[in-house]
C-alpha cells in the first residue's frame, strides 16, 4: 500500500470551484431560515439587511483567506494555513477539530436530515430514515472514491438542480406577490410571544447560513490554478449566495405577510411556493431540498478527507502512512476518505446509541465556536504574511485592505462573543472537546521522532 508515488491531481477548475462554494455553503438554510432571521429582526427591512450584512461580512472573510489561500496553495485549507503560520501544534489542533470533531458531526447531521426527508416526502416508516441516508452517504462516498471527476458532475449538478426551486420562487414570487416587501413590522407580534427582538442575533442567524465557504481552501492543492482561481471562486461563489438568499427572502416577504411568515417557521418556503404554485408548491420545495443536502453532503464528502490526508502528508496522525494513500488507479485520498467514514460511523452510532446526551446537530452547532477561533487566527496570519513577505508580489491581494480583514476579524469576534454568552455550556464543551487534542499531538509527535 504505497503512496508516496501517488498524489492528488489538479483536476479543478473555476467553474467546479464556484459550485463547490454555493454547493456547500446553500443547504437547508435557504428554504427555512428566513422565518427565524425575521423571528430576531423584527421588521422585513431589517432582516433583509441582516442577510445583506451577513453576506458582506463572509465576502470579507472569504476574500482575507483567498490571500492567504493565494500564498499557500496546497491542500489542507485551513489546517495548512494554520500550521505554516503557526507551527505544527496549533494546525495540528484545526486539523483535528475540523477532521475528528465538526466534519464527523455535520456530515451525520446531513444523513440524518436527509433521511427524514426523503421519507417524510415518500410517506415512509422512519424504520428507512438511516438506511436511505446511510445508503445516499454510500453512494456518494463511493462516487469520490472512484474519481474527484466523478465527485465534480455531482457537485455541479446538484447545485445547479437546487438552484432551479430556489429561482422559481423568486422569479414568480416577484411577479406574482401581492404582499408589501419592504416596512413590514412583527415587533408587537414577536414581544407578546416572549420573543426578544435583537439585529445582532439576526445576523449571527444569516451567518450560520453562511458557513461552508472556506471549504474549497482543502481542495486548493487539486485545483488547476490556485493563485488565479481560488480568490475568483470566493469572490463570485459568495457573492451569489449572497444574493440568493437576499432574493428569495424579497421573494418571500412579496407572497407572504410577515405575521404569516413567522407563524410557518421552517415551513415557509414550501408555504411560499404553495401559494405560488398551488399544491404541488411544497413538494417543489421539497424536492428542491432534498436535492440541496445531496449537493451539501457531497461537498462536504469531497472536501473534509482533504484535511486529515494533509495532516498525514505532514505525519501529523498516528498511521498516516495509510491515511495518505492515494489510489494509483483512481488518483484519489482512499486513506483519508476511510478514515473520515469511520469517524462518520462512530458519530452517527454514538448519536443513535444515546440519542439524549450525544447529539450530532449540536456537536457541530458548537464546534463552529472552536473554529472561529481558528477563522481569527487565519485573518490575523495575513497581516503576518504581508509583514514577512514585504516587498514580493503578490498572485492576489485583499481589495480595500486592511478595511476587509478587520471585518473578518469584527464578524468572527461576534460570532465567538455571541456563542459564550447565549450558549457558555456548549462553547466551554467544545473547548473540552478541543483540549482533548492535545495528548493525541504530543502521542503522535513523540512517535515520529
């Protein structure tokens, strides 16, 4: 089982590199969030703005990375930025938290999503919910197994499928709606439901929609043209979720009053479309998101094996001779897609197992917290690298420089200040959670000496 012959191909262009970002980033969030970001904002003007902001705040930090990601082009992402910036210890413990912690949890929480779904859709018993998102899962890890070719049409499918319910409603929402888009107020409403009306945690809401951008960053080793491609990818994938979730929250506001809208919670786009399109709206809708969690999840299948095949390139797991096999038949990371199926397996078993205290959806929810921090760390390296690298030109530049990186910086402290004061269980179990990385390094370091 030789590896070291063998390594990944640049196979990526920016057509699959901008698919890769909405792909990942447009998941379930389209379609239910717009009803719990009004829930915080009070007003449709409001909420649209927190989508605006939110956008404007993940187009800085994707911009800030693809310097960085310009600079370091090989495969990793994040765990690669971190480690040549800051020593082996701390990518080390990026690397571990994305590949052990947060990937395992949210690629469980999409089969187990996905699952309810699809039988919800076909009015199965829930007996089937883990097998038929077990069995997509399968399929899809197989599919990127067999070839990054093959994980690329899918990709590109998906997203381009997904999009199609997304712009129907837009398109006739716009046309068609009779309800006032802009100065709509719930704010009583909210209040007398002992609700708290707060913008800050409309745009934290709009953020967690956000996430997944920096996901291409693992695959940058694969793409043709990192240097060009990477900053463009980030710049134009972000900018069309961006204005994707703007328009359909515009969409939506134009079919339904905002009273409507906060009373059908996740519902309200298949509601929205029920209203545009009569009943065959929500299965629309539905469809529309079972086809958004595929494209997700087979993102997230593509991009996370990434990180523990860099790590083991730079023998930073226990066995990574094997994690760091590539296939001489199908040129992809065999090694690294195992080892992230079994740690998929040990989630989704825990979270079946005890359902009550091992919750995957929230493993995730507050591992982001822990990631942020690397986020932070990441923004702060290019005012690193700019100082170290003075002088030398540059394949790409953060336009409006410094304004764009303390923005990242401002969104990723909000993000950090407002997880420790609405959840400071799960931020403090997380760091547990993270601190248990650090016996595994010291292991692994003193093996390979």
């Amino acid at each position: 089982m030789q590896s070291d012959k063998h390594t990944l191909k640049p196979t990526i262009g920016l057509f699959t590199a901008v698919t890769i970002i909405v792909g990942t980033i447009i998941g379930s969030g389209v379609f239910v969030k717009p009803s719990s970001v009004l829930a915080y904002a009070g007003t449709s003007n409001m909420a649209l703005w927190a989508w605006v902001i939110g956008g404007v705040l993940t187009l800085a930090s994707g911009l800030t990375i693809a310097e960085v990601g310009a600079q370091i082009t090989r495969t990793g992402g994040l765990y690669a930025y971190i480690k040549d910036i800051y020593g082996s210890f701390w990518g080390f413990l990026t690397g571990y938290t994305l590949t052990v912690l947060y990937g395992p949890a949210i690629i469980v929480s999409l089969i187990l999503f996905l699952g309810i779904l699809i039988t919800n859709f076909f009015a199965l018993s829930q007996f089937w919910i883990i097998p038929i998102g077990a069995g997509i899962f399968l399929f899809l890890l197989i599919t990127n197994m067999v070839g990054t070719y093959y994980a690329n049409a899918v990709q590109n499918v998906t997203t381009l499928a997904k999009l199609i319910p997304i712009i129907a409603i837009v398109v006739f929402g716009l046309i068609y709606g009779q309800a006032g888009i802009f100065g709509q107020d719930v704010t009583e409403l909210i209040l007398n439901k002992d609700g708290t009306v707060n913008f800050g945690r409309a745009v934290l809401a709009t953020l967690f929609a956000y996430d997944g951008w920096i996901m291409l960053t693992t695959m940058s080793g694969e793409m043709k043209n990192p240097q060009k491609h990477l900053p463009l990818a980030m710049f134009i994938g972000i900018l069309t979720v961006t204005l994707v979730y703007v328009l359909i929250n515009v969409a939506i506001f134009k079919v339904l009053p905002a009273s409507d809208i906060l009373s059908f919670g996740n519902n309200v786009s298949a509601e929205a479309a029920i209203v545009l399109f009569g009943g065959i709206g929500a299965k629309i809708v539905n469809i529309g998101l079972i086809v958004s969690i595929i494209g997700t999840l087979n993102g997230k299948v593509m991009t996370f094996p990434r990180i523990p095949f860099a790590m083991a390139q730079d023998g930073l797991l226990p066995g990574s001779k094997g994690i760091r096999y590539v296939s001489p038949r199908f040129e992809t990371p065999i090694g690294a897609h195992t080892v992230m199926s079994i740690l998929t397996l040990i989630i989704l078993t825990l979270s079946l197992t005890f359902p009550t205290v091992f919750d995957a959806d929230y493993l995730s929810e507050i591992t982001i917290f822990i990631i942020y921090f690397f986020y932070m760390a990441a923004f702060i390296g290019l005012f690193i690298l700019r100082r170290q690298n003075k002088g030398k030109p540059r394949a790409f530049s953060v336009p409006f420089y410094p304004v764009l990186p303390i923005l990242a910086l401002l969104g990723g402290m909000f993000i950090i200040i407002n997880t420790l004061v609405s959840d400071p269980l799960g931020a403090g179990i997380a760091v547990i959670g993270l601190l248990m990385g650090v016996p595994l390094y010291w292991f692994t370091v003193r093996k390979n000496i």
